[in-house]
C-alpha cells in the first residue's frame, strides 16, 4: 500500500493508499460521516456510514494527528474529485483541547491580533498554508530566473560593523564587547561581489530599525536582492527587473494554480515594456490630474503613489510603473547621479498596483566618484574602508534592485496588512512567536 499525499490521490483511483495528516474535520450527517484529513499539501475527506470505523476519534478533537487508509473513488462533487471510502483511521497523536484558533473553516474567524498570537497554530490553515506556499514559489521563480541569467547566488553577512545605508536605522547589538550591527541590507556586499562573479543574487533576511506602525512596513522582511555588472544605465536594470518579474509570475501560473484559485488572486501582466515617467514628470501629473503640488518634495507620499498606480492602468493598462530619477537628496550616496542633470539619480521605483515594490538604479563605480561623495555627505572614509577596497582594484558600472518579499504577496493578494503576508511578523511591539 502507498503511503501517499493529499494532492496525489486522484493518480490512485481504484486502489489502497495511506495518508498522514491532521484531523481538519468531522462531519456526522444523519448516517454518513465524513472524515476529513488535511496535509501539508491539501485536504482529502473519507465517507463511512459505519459508527464504528469513527471509534478510534471518540473524544478526540480536532488537529488530531492521524493516519488514514481506504480506497481512492473518483467522486466529482467531492472537493478534489476523488474521496476514500472503507476507510481505517489509526491515531498518532491525540488531542482533546480546544485550538485558540478554528481551522476548519472556509475563512479564519480571528481578527489579525490573534491571528499573529497564536501564528504557530493559525499558519496551518489552507488559506495561510496558500499564502506561504506562494511565497515559496516567488523565490523559486526568482532564483530560476536569475539563474537562467547566469547569474550566482551568494549569502552575505547579517552581522555588519556599520550601517549600510549611513543611518541611524539599525539595531545594534553587542559582538563580543564591541558594537555591531543586524545588516539593513546586502547592498555593500552584493556590489562587492560583482567585482567577483559580475552577476549575483541573494534571498535572506533584512533589518530596519524604522519605528514605522503601518499596514506596509515591518522590521524584518525577506529581501530578494539583485547586482551586475556592465550595464550602460538604469534602464538596463529596469528591463532585467521586468524579466525576473514575468519568470516569477510564470512560475506562480504554471505550479500554483490550486493556491491562488483558494485566495481569489489574480496574476498580473508583465508588459512587455513596462511603462514609466521621470520622478519631476509624476510629480507634474498629480497637479494636473489632483491639483496636489507636491512639486519640490523629494519623495512620493503613500498617496502620491496610489494615484500614479491608477493612470498607469488607465493610460496603459498596467499594473506596473517604473518612476525613475528620484533626487539625489532621497537616494543613498554610491547612487549614480544621472549625467545629464545631477540633481537628479539614475535610479527608480517601481510601483505595483500603486504601492512601491521595488527600489534600484546605477550605482557609482568609480573610487573617486566614491571618496567625493562620502564628502559631500559628510561621511568619513574609515568606516567604508573594505567596501571601498573593491573599487579602487576595478569595478565595472553596475546596478541592481531589491524586493520586498511580503510586501510582493501582500499587493499580488490584496491583504490588507503586509503582516498577514509575514510568517512571524516583527514590528515595534512583536518579537514573538
């Protein structure tokens, strides 16, 4: 007999078949009784008119660990098509207390404090199961990209000895009698490493020591990171981000189908060419089309944002907006000032579904261009030292971009709160579970 899971029993019809799980569900409807087994995969449920073959579940409760065997029946009403019927129930670890947190419906009926409370638990339902599933299939369509890109993936240190980005925004922490650092980003070491394989990628964990309470911040978030070299300008990076973008959703559409028909998401089209208009542009539009003058500010307001994310639709159909030439004032000191208008960056934001998702550009390259522009920041050179080693010894002009991996689920399902897109959230109040 096969011990098998829940989403590979239509491929046994006919036949016997095990399967290990949770007790998801228990259905006593006036002589049919249906026991319904959920794995890590799925949900599969088995029908019995007989009291007896429910007596191993006597006073048992629900998320029960169990083993169940019966007979695969094709069943096109039953959820999957196929149910088990004889079916043996064998108990692998009892539980008779009540969860804080019910599992067997269709939806959580928890509000988000105590969905987050008790993560541990709630994380197992199918719609939080789908949620994560998704998150996995994002790196996976990512790294595939990339690697189909030629590009090589690396893992950078999280314990950092100053901040990244020159701010006060980190969190310090004692290394052996000496202050360090938990790494706001990888951006010094991705650049360095361009000096090593032209073309690098990492997924792992960011810090930010922001005091942010919205729905869109959290202080520990999956970044997917992305430097190469010997690019010509920003858009060189802007069209590698549109290809990793359409891989990933490719792979979202080819291997979870079953996860976003559960959540009601819909995939967006990657156009082709991704529409996009100079920072000074959008700030013009938004007096013209909101009669907002946010001219002279260095950055776009959450707001600003929503309402460029409904003309691209309107104008391109797109759910995608490239802002590019953000002021130099808004944008980190080894970004690449555009040569035409230095004022302005050779960087962008790309926008989806009229929140940012992406931030990116041109990055300096050159070791003078670097000790001018730790001057004009007021920065000493000391602390940059090893970073600054790779461009005195030869490093191409490059760029790169990161996303924000829950943040890309929360706007892909349209959560309410990037949280919900979090595995074990920390923000200002929550460091556990």
């Amino acid at each position: 007999m096969h011990t098998i899971r829940t989403v590979e029993a239509a491929a046994y019809v006919g036949q016997p078949v095990r399967l290990t799980g949770w007790l998801h569900n228990l259905r006593q409807l006036g002589g049919v009784n249906f026991i319904v087994l959920r794995d890590g995969w799925g949900a599969i449920q088995a029908v019995t008119e007989s009291e007896a073959d429910l007596e191993p579940l006597v006073g048992l409760g629900l998320e029960s660990v169990i083993a169940l065997t019966g007979v695969v029946i094709a069943t096109p009403q039953a959820p999957g098509g196929v149910e088990l019927h004889q079916p043996h129930i064998e108990v692998i670890t009892p539980i008779t207390e009540t969860g804080p947190v019910p599992l067997n419906k269709r939806q959580i009926q928890a509000g988000l404090p105590l969905l987050l409370d008790h993560a541990v638990v709630a994380n197992r339902h199918p719609a939080r199961q789908a949620v994560f599933r998704l998150a996995a299939g994002a790196m996976a369509g990512f790294r595939q990209t990339l690697l189909a890109h030629h590009f090589t993936e690396v893992q950078t240190p999280k314990l950092v000895a100053s901040a990244t980005e020159s701010g006060a925004n980190v969190f310090e922490l004692n290394y052996f009698g000496r202050p360090a650092y938990l790494a706001q980003s990888p951006q010094f070491y991705k650049q360095i490493m361009v000096g090593v394989f032209a073309r690098v990628f990492e997924v792992g964990p960011v810090f930010r020591a922001e005091p942010h309470d919205t729905t869109r911040h959290i202080n520990e978030y999956v970044s997917l990171d992305v430097e190469f070299g010997f690019i010509e300008s920003h858009f060189t990076v802007m069209a590698l981000v549109r290809a990793v973008l359409a891989g990933l959703f490719s792979e979202l559409a080819a291997h979870y189908q079953a996860e976003l028909t559960l959540l009601q998401a819909n995939l967006p089209p990657v156009p082709e060419n991704i529409p996009h208009l100079h920072f000074a542009e959008a700030q013009e539009l938004i007096l013209k089309q909101h009669g907002v003058d946010v001219r002279g500010e260095p950055d776009l307001s959450p707001q600003d944002e929503r309402w460029l994310g409904e003309w691209a639709q309107q104008e391109h159909g797109s759910d995608f907006l490239f802002v590019t030439g953000y002021p130099m004032v808004k944008r980190p000191f080894y970004t690449h000032p555009d040569p035409a208008n230095p004022a302005y960056s050779n960087s962008f934001d790309l926008l989806f579904r009229g929140t940012e998702l992406i931030t990116g550009g041109q990055r300096l390259h050159l070791y003078g261009d670097y000790l001018a522009a730790l001057a004009r920041a007021n920065l000493p050179a000391a602390p940059f030292e090893t970073y600054l080693e790779a461009f005195r010894y030869g490093m191409p002009p490059h760029g790169g971009f990161a996303i924000g991996l829950e943040r890309l689920l929360m706007q892909l399902l349209g959560l309410p709160n990037v949280r919900l897109a979090t595995l074990f959230p920390r923000d200002q109040k929550r460091l556990t579970p």
